[in-house]
C-alpha cells in the first residue's frame, strides 16, 4: 500500500496573485522544491482531488501542483496504452487517499506505479529519483478541464502519430 510519507515534506508553493477570488496565470518557478519546474498558476486551487473509473480509489490534495506535464516517455505510453499521458505533482504531506487504498506495481528499479484493483485505472507514480513527492495523472482529476501543463517531457520519444501545436516548450 502505497502511503504519504512522513514527517510531511516542507513546502512553500510559490506566490501567486488573486483577483476577485480567480488565480491569475502566470508561470513561476518553486525555488524551495529541488525539482521544480515553471508552472502555470491555475484553477487547481486547492482542495481538489480525483477517482478511478469506478470511484474506488479517491485522494484528495491541500497543496498547489508543484508541476503539470505532458509525458511521452515509453513507459508512461505502455502504462497507459496511450500516445502520451499527463501528470501533476504533489508534494508528499500534502495528499492522501480518502477512497481504497490503490494497488502498487513496480514497473521497473525504483519506479511505482498505483492503480485501481477493481477497474483498472492508472491513479499516480513515484520514483526514487524524484523524492518527495507523487505524481497522480491528469485525467484522474475530479475535473480534468482544469489541468494546465507547461511542458512535454521525453519529447524526444513522442511518437510519429501524435501532433500537438499547443505551443508548449520540449523538453
């Protein structure tokens, strides 16, 4: 069963302006997290959360999205069976999961994978490399309309079939 880890990490999201009670978008860096990237503030204002197809498995967030991305790397497209998935990170101490505990698969050396056992539905992903934090797809976002990355990473691996002209950087 995967867990948020403890003691909470200390984060500090970056500043973001309000106006009448909507985030202005802006892109930031989070100098206080060591894996930051330029993120968009946006409308995943929290508390906000996600489901599996089935509602099983549910968590729900405290804490802004440390990054928002586009992966196309092979092994995110073979987890998914997709084109390309898309994933925000959250902090660890700033999420938990209110739902059934996911089901875990280690897709390969130091790389976790959770799902739902009853449905199916990829939840979130964590890898040693990236401590601190797990990193839950897009689409599993109680509403997904408000997902807005800043990147494509492992664009490099993006496949012949896939054409994006959102304007977002490569990386």
């Amino acid at each position: 069963m995967l867990r948020a880890r403890s003691p909470p990490v200390k984060h500090s999201p970056p500043a973001y302006g309000y106006a009448s009670g909507l985030v202005h978008n802006i892109l930031s860096l989070d100098p206080a997290h060591p894996t930051a990237h330029p993120v968009v503030m946006n409308s995943l204002v929290p508390p906000f959360g996600g489901h599996c197809l089935c509602g099983a498995v549910r968590y729900a967030c405290d804490a802004i999205p440390l990054w928002q991305v586009h992966c196309h790397c092979q092994s995110c497209r073979r987890a998914t069976s997709s084109g390309f998935t898309s994933f925000l990170a959250v902090a660890d101490g700033h999420w938990r999961w209110t739902g059934a505990a996911p089901a875990v698969f280690n897709s390969s050396p130091g790389v976790w994978r959770s799902f739902c056992a009853t449905c199916g539905s990829q939840m979130a992903y964590r890898a040693d490399e990236i401590p601190g934090e797990l990193h839950f797809y897009a689409a599993s976002l109680d509403d997904p309309a408000l997902f807005q990355p800043t990147r494509h990473d492992f664009a490099d691996e993006a496949l012949p079939w896939v054409h994006l002209a959102d304007g977002l950087p490569r990386r």
